[in-house]
C-alpha cells in the first residue's frame, strides 16, 4: 500500500494527520505540494492536508481516527 500525505508549509493539521498515520504504523511519503505543484493537478485539494493511498485522493483535512483505520483496513 502506498500513502502520501500531501502538506503545505507550517500546516499543523498536516502533522496532526503525520502524527495519526504513525501510531498506526503507516509507512507515508509527505510531499509538499508549494515545492512540487504537480501534485495539485493530479490530486486537486482545496485544504491540507491530502491523504493519497494507492494514488487515489482518500481524504482532505483530518480524517476521524475510525474512517482512517476503516479506509487502512479496506485497502490492507
């Protein structure tokens, strides 16, 4: 399974969602979308954080601790 968090600098829900994703022992790429804009094409967010699993946008913003694992456990 692959997941990316995508960030914008001094987001703090970014690393909230950074800090969920490790007390699940989620392995993520953070990428930061102002350095690589790319990104914003592929997967269009509105607000940070982006949480991409399988090169699929799964959720914007923080996702409710039990819709993640749900979601983690759907792909697992």
């Amino acid at each position: 399974m692959k997941v990316q968090v995508l960030t914008t600098s001094g987001c703090s829900n970014c690393s909230a969602l950074e800090k969920m994703l490790d007390e699940l022992n989620v392995k993520y790429e953070t990428i930061d979308v102002t350095e690589h804009p790319e990104y914003l094409e592929k997967y269009p967010i509105f607000t940070a954080p982006g949480l991409v699993i399988n090169e699929k946008l799964e959720f914007t913003g923080i996702p409710k601790p039990a819709e993640l694992q749900r979601k983690l456990d759907e792909l697992r």
